[in-house]
C-alpha cells in the first residue's frame, strides 16, 4: 500500500511542481512585495510594513474601483443567468435547425476574444459605428451617444460585450442539464394531468436550480477576475469610470510602477476570492460530487 | 377541422418561435458578421460614414497588406508554437496526474482535487504581475519559452480537472478484471485505459488549444518585442497612438478565428456531455 501511494505522488509530482512554481510561488511572491517598496528599474524592494495599504485605502480611487467592480459584477451576472437560463429553455425546444441554432449561439463564446472586443470597440465609435447609425436609422435617438467615451456609458457598454461573451456559458450548462432530465418525469407527469406551466414550475425548475447556483459561483468569480475586455475596449476610463480592482492592479504596478501598491490589490483580490471559492467548494463539494 | 386547428396551432406555435429565435441568433453573431464584412472593405469604404451594412466593393487588399507589411505571419508562427508546445506539456502531465487522482486512493486526494480547483479560479493579473518579476529573474522575460512554460503552468489545473472528469467514466471494472488476469498496472494503462481515454484526451487538449491561441494577459503582460508577439497582443497593437489601424484588425481577426472555429467544431459534440460545469472564461 505504501508503494501504490508513492507511484500516485509520483505521478502528479511534474503537475504539482509546474503549478507551484508558476502559479502558486507568484502569488505568495505577491503577498511579500505588497509589503515591500519596489524599485521597477533596480528590482530591488525594502521593507515598508504596511505602508502600501496604508496608502491604498487613503486613496479615493480603491473604493471607486471597488463600486466599478460591483457595477461590473452586477451588470454581467444578472442577464447572464436570465438570458442563458432563458435561451438554454427555447434551445432544448424540438425544433428543426435547432443544432445550427444552438452553435450559432454558443459561438462568441469561442470566438477569439481580443478581436471581438477589438470589433466591439469599433461599434461602439461615435461617428461611423453601426450602433449609433442603426439606433439614428430607426429614430430611436437622435444625436450620436459617446458609447465607451462619455462616464456615464462606459461601464454599461463593456457589461453588454461581456454579457454577449459569457451568456453562452451559461446556456451551455443549463442545457445540459436539462438535457439529462429523464423524460419518464415528464410523461408520468403528463398522464396525471399537468398542464405544461406546472411541468415547467415542478420538473424543469427544481433541476435546473442546482447548476444554476454552480453557474451563479463560477461566473461571479471569472467575471470578478475579468481585465482584458476592459483593458482593450476602454483602457479602464474614461477618468476612471471602467477601472476594477484587477485592472488598478495592473494601472499601479505597471502604469504608475508602484510594484508594492498593485501587489497590496492583489491581496485584497485574493481575500475576496478565497472567501467566495470556499463558500463554493464546501457548499457544492465538487471533488465528491463527481466521484460518486 | 380538427386536426385543421391542430396544425393551425403548431403552425403558429413554430412562427412564435422563429420571431423570439431570429433577434437571438442576429445577437449572437452580428460582431462576427461586422468583422467578416469590415475586412472586406476598402479604407475609404470602412472609414466612411454613414457606414455600410453590406460590402460595396469587395477587396482583398487588407489581407494582402496584412499579409506582406505588417509582423502578423510571425505572430501566427508565435502562436502556434506557444499553443502547440504548452498544450502539449500540458497534456501529458496531466494525463499522469488525472489518472493518479482516480485510480489511486490516498490520503488527501480530495483536498487536493480542491486545491486544484481554487488555484484555477486565480485572476490571470493576480498571477501575472508578480509572476512578471519572477519570470525576469530566471531570464525568461520577453521569450516564447517564458510564454510556454507560463501557459502550461495556468492551463494544467483546468486540464487536470477536465480529464479526472473522463478518467472517472471509464469504468474500474474492465481494470480490474485485467489486473485478475494477470496484467501489470502499465499493460492495463496501455491496454485499456488509454484507448478509452484517447477522446478524452484528444478533447482536453483541444480545449487547452482553444485556452493559449486566445490568452491575451500574460503574452500582454510578459512580451514586448514585435516579433515575439502572439496574435491577440499583435491585434491589440493595431490600436496605436497614432492611430487605429482597423484596416489590419479585421483580416486578421477573420485569420484568427478560423483555427479556432475548426476547433470548435470538432469539440461541439463534448460540450454537452462532458464539459458541462468544468468551462472557464
């Protein structure tokens, strides 16, 4: 017995290895710098206590970033689950070209991501961007809106792309859900009389509730972590109006080369990250889950 | 006219459900459409206003000039080496340890499952800032073998979870009965566990493709000369401070997407069954 567990270690021993040395060595390498004074040029650090929280949370633009994150995190989560619990249940319809329908829509999930933002961006633009010309066209406005430029719509805008993006993660998952309901549940039901609203109320419902909770903590999480459809469609402005905490990270360590500011981020980010992911892992165990 | 009202009803019923399905599907793919017909478009056409839903005149004088002025034919060469060498690193090793995690029972195999887990919910900047200084140390700063190691590293926790998921429905019983009669644990590797995985495998590794031909934030991050680049750093460059060069963007985003529209088509048929609940993004 002894043995056998030694060829387990053995064999997970390069995965563990690269993990920890690229993965997990960098974020604990994060935690020191956040209590460091980092020269970028020298790469060299001293010691300052806590003086880069200190200086984080005197700063206005932490608790901005952090209600932009909240905006950002409301704004993609809500019509995720609502578009993709609601399309998932159009899609599992019978229907003929309901496969091209279903790849049509899960597709800008896969689409490569920089150059559909790019291709967003380009939409958005104020003076020859379809957007604005079709909503001209049809008279439902009649100036041009400043879409990513104006405080007001930046952060809205990025939440539609990434709700454009990310929807069919969730339609995904939903559908295969219910693509697993025995259909027995629905016929038993049907013979004893149920109209197709109570159908969908006391079968359809019940099982979909558990993967959308699942749904629910791994979109928050991703899209909690979210910086590239940010950092390419608005650069986290204008002034300010589209920087989360991921993308402050960023502007600290590598706009304003305060390495120790940007590290301290990261560790805020990682707090609320862990608390989430435990939340996770031990109400949906998961590990178990597909064990048994 | 009964069975009349009857087909009259699915009839209708099947008209509502085209009306609700067309503004889903124009939602869904309209950026795509944009960038296909936008890279079609001659400069006066695509900079022109009012802008134009349907090509006027059809050129192919952006992709020729994508082509031969700009670095884009090395940022794909950049991109497939990155993809293909991490992928591949990726694959193998978590083949072994997915393998170990379920045909092993040690102590501490859930935790570790856990663990697994946790870590691939980390934000790419989370690790990418700090893993910037720590790559520069070991000299491996602006180099496509940085980016590799780097891709193989944030991908295998996503890897290793999605082929335990496959190694668990291969059934024990076919192992075991092999083992009775005699076979060593790396004859019934061989044997039967690798053949029956093979999809699997074949799946993950699409996936973990899929992963490094789009990852923007490390290659952001970590490369900074020109011929170095990855096609998603090389596209974003096109926004430039003297301008945007959209003429470039979307051939190349055209370019780009078609490996990964063969890709996903060849996983289409997985997502259902076995993906479900195990995506990142």
């Amino acid at each position: 017995m002894q043995n056998r567990a030694t060829v387990a270690w053995l064999f997970l021993f390069p995965s563990l290895l690269l993990i920890s040395a690229f993965t997990l060595y960098p974020v604990i390498y994060s935690f020191t710098l956040s209590f460091q004074d980092f020269q970028f040029l020298t790469l060299t650090g001293t010691w300052i206590g806590f003086e880069n929280y200190r200086r984080l949370f005197d700063d206005p633009m932490l608790g901005r970033a952090f209600v932009n994150g909240l905006l950002w995190f409301v704004g993609n989560l809500i019509p995720q689950i609502i578009l993709g619990v609601g399309f998932a249940l159009i899609l599992n319809m019978k229907f003929r070209g309901r496969g091209i329908v279903r790849t049509l829509v899960i597709l800008p999930y896969f689409l490569p991501g920089i150059s559909m933002f790019l291709t967003w961006r380009w939409m958005y633009y104020d003076v020859n961007g379809i957007i604005n010309h079709v909503l001209q066209s049809v008279g439902l406005i009649d100036d041009r809106i400043l879409w990513i430029n104006s405080t007001n719509l930046a952060m809205m805008s990025v939440v539609v792309v990434g709700v454009w993006r990310y929807t069919p993660f969730v339609v995904l998952n939903c559908l295969a859900r219910l693509s697993s309901i025995d259909s027995t549940l629905y016929e038993a039901a049907k013979v004893d009389g149920a109209s197709v609203f109570q159908r969908f109320i006391y079968i359809t419902l019940p099982q979909l509730r558990s993967v959308i909770l699942i749904v629910v903590l791994l979109r928050g999480i991703f899209t909690f972590n979210k910086f590239e459809e940010i950092n390419v469609i608005t650069e986290g402005g204008p002034l300010g109006s589209t920087t989360t905490l991921p993308v402050l990270s960023y502007e600290r360590a590598f706009g304003a080369l305060e390495v120790g500011e940007g590290s301290a981020i990261n560790t805020l980010i990682f707090l609320i990250l862990s608390v989430v992911a435990v939340l996770y892992l031990l109400n949906l165990k998961p590990a178990k889950e597909l064990d048994e | 006219m009964n069975i009349n009202t009857k087909q009259l009803k699915f009839i209708a019923g099947r008209i509502v459900l085209w009306i609700v399905l067309i503004p889903i599907i124009v939602y869904s793919t309209f950026p795509v459409y944009w960038a296909f017909v936008s890279s079609f478009k001659s400069q006066p056409e695509l900079f022109g206003n009012p802008p134009t839903l349907f090509v006027e005149n059809i050129t192919l004088q952006n992709y020729v000039d994508l082509l031969t002025k700009t670095p884009a034919p090395q940022w794909f060469v950049n991109s497939l080496i990155v993809s293909v060498s991490a992928t591949s690193i990726c694959i193998v090793l978590a083949s072994f340890g997915a393998y170990s995690l379920t045909r092993f029972r040690f102590r501490g195999r859930y935790v570790l499952a856990n663990g697994i887990l946790f870590v691939y919910m980390f934000p790419a900047i989370m690790v990418g800032i700090p893993l910037f200084f720590f790559l520069d140390r070991l000299n491996l700063l602006d180099s496509l073998l940085g980016l590799i190691i780097a891709y193989s590293s944030i991908t295998l926790p996503f890897t290793l979870w999605l082929l335990r998921a496959f190694f668990q429905s291969i059934p024990l019983s076919l192992e075991e009965a092999a083992f009775v009669d005699g076979a060593t644990r790396a004859q019934t590797l061989r044997i039967i566990v690798l053949p029956l995985a093979l999809p699997g495998i074949v799946a993950s590794a699409v996936f973990t493709m899929i992963t490094c031909w789009n990852e923007y934030v490390f290659a952001f991050l970590f490369i900074f000369t020109e011929t170095y680049k990855t096609v998603p750093v090389g596209l974003h460059s096109f926004l430039t401070q003297h301008g945007n060069l959209w003429q470039y963007i979307f051939p190349l985003t055209i370019l780009s997407a078609v490996p990964l529209f063969l890709f996903f088509l060849y996983i289409e048929k997985h997502l259902l069954e076995t993906l479900g609940g195990a995506l990142k993004g």
